[in-house]
C-alpha cells in the first residue's frame, strides 16, 4: 500500500522562503543603485549646466558692457567730431598765418635769385632737362644781363602778384617771363599790355611792362 504525504515539507519551504528574499533584497538594492547612479548623473549634467549658464552670463555681461561702451561713443560722436574739426580748422589758421609771415619773404628772395647775374629760378633739374629737349625756346638764357630790367613795383594780395617795371626791350621782359615761369615759387604768369616811354634822363627809349602771377608757398 502506497502512502502519499500531503503536508509541505517544513525544511523545503524554509530554503525557498529564504531564496526568495535573497532575491528580493538584491532587487531593492539593484533598483536603490540605479536611482543612486541617475541622482549622480543628474548631479553632474546639472552642474555642467551651472558652469555653462555662469559662462553664458558673463558673456553677455561682456557684450553688454561693449555694446553700452560703443552706444556712449555713438552719443558723443557728433561732439568730437566738433572737437576735431575745431583742431583742424585751430591748425589751419596757424599755418596760414606762419606762411603768411614767411611766403612774401620767400618770394622776394626768389624773385632777386632770378634777378641776380649767374643765378636763375629755383626749378626741377630734371623738369629744366626736359624742357631743353620738349621746346628750347622756353628755357631760360644764362647770358642775359639781368641789369637790362627795373621793377617799379611789386604788390601782393591773396597770393595774387603785380609786377611792373621798365626794360631796354621787349627780349628782356620776355626773358623775365620765362625764368619767372620756370620757377617753383610762381605760375600762371601772364604779360599785360605793355608801352614805350622815353627815359628823361638817359634820353632811352625803354619799354614799361606789368606781370601779373599766382605764388606759390
């Protein structure tokens, strides 16, 4: 006759109770480490957002301050602009007041260089090299007798000259012309209308002449 035992077997069921909460303790511990990790993880991307905001914020503190840096020149533009331009026009006056001390001297200088036997015109050597090749008759002739010619006058206003004086001929006033021509210090040099007069005391006749120029200095 064959027995069956139904009753649980009280040593069995201790062991499996006691796999059972093995395992559940190592769920509990697998699911406490993931939420462990995950809060780790959080902490760091976290923080690595933190210093990326500061960054991001000091930035555009930077930009900021640039941009209110060039508003405050932009506003002040139109005032130094005044300023300079006050400097400019301050520093033009002066120059025109030092080349009006020192201009006329210059010219009169000039104009005795070329009134002085031997001497002539200051003027570009090459440009007077040139000039020989390109058309001969406008170059100076270093024979003439510059005592052949007498300035009566000589008047200035605004850079504007009026020469006038006598002369033994017509070549010699030409001869004026040309080296007056040649030199750096004067253009635009025009002969006007001139006359024949009778020198009372030399009983000469002689040729009266007005040049009338631009300076330059």
């Amino acid at each position: 006759m064959v027995r069956i035992n139904l009753l649980p077997d009280k040593k069995l069921s201790k062991g499996r109770a006691t796999v059972v909460g093995e395992a559940g303790q190592l769920w509990i511990l697998a699911v406490l480490g993931a939420a462990v990790f995950e809060i780790i993880v959080c902490l760091f991307v976290y923080k690595y957002k933190e210093d990326e905001h500061t960054t991001i914020v000091g930035e555009n503190g930077r930009v900021q301050q640039q941009i209110d840096t060039i508003k405050h020149d932009m506003a002040n533009h139109d005032a130094i602009k005044a300023q300079l331009k006050e400097l400019r026009d301050r520093e033009e006056a002066i120059g025109k007041l030092l080349s009006a001390r020192t201009g006329p001297t210059a010219t009169l200088l000039e104009l005795s260089r070329i009134l002085t036997a031997g001497r002539g015109p200051t003027t570009d050597k090459d440009k007077l090299e040139q000039l020989k090749r390109d058309n001969p008759g406008a170059v100076l002739n270093p024979n003439w007798d510059s005592h052949r010619v007498w300035l009566t006058q000589y008047i200035e206003l605004e850079r504007n000259v009026r020469i006038a004086g006598l002369a033994r001929d017509p070549e010699d006033v030409s001869e004026l012309q040309r080296r007056l021509l040649l030199s750096d210090y004067f253009s635009d040099v025009n002969l006007m209308p001139g006359a024949k007069v009778m020198d009372q005391v030399t009983k000469q006749e002689l040729v009266r002449f007005e040049l009338n120029a631009k300076v330059r200095y």
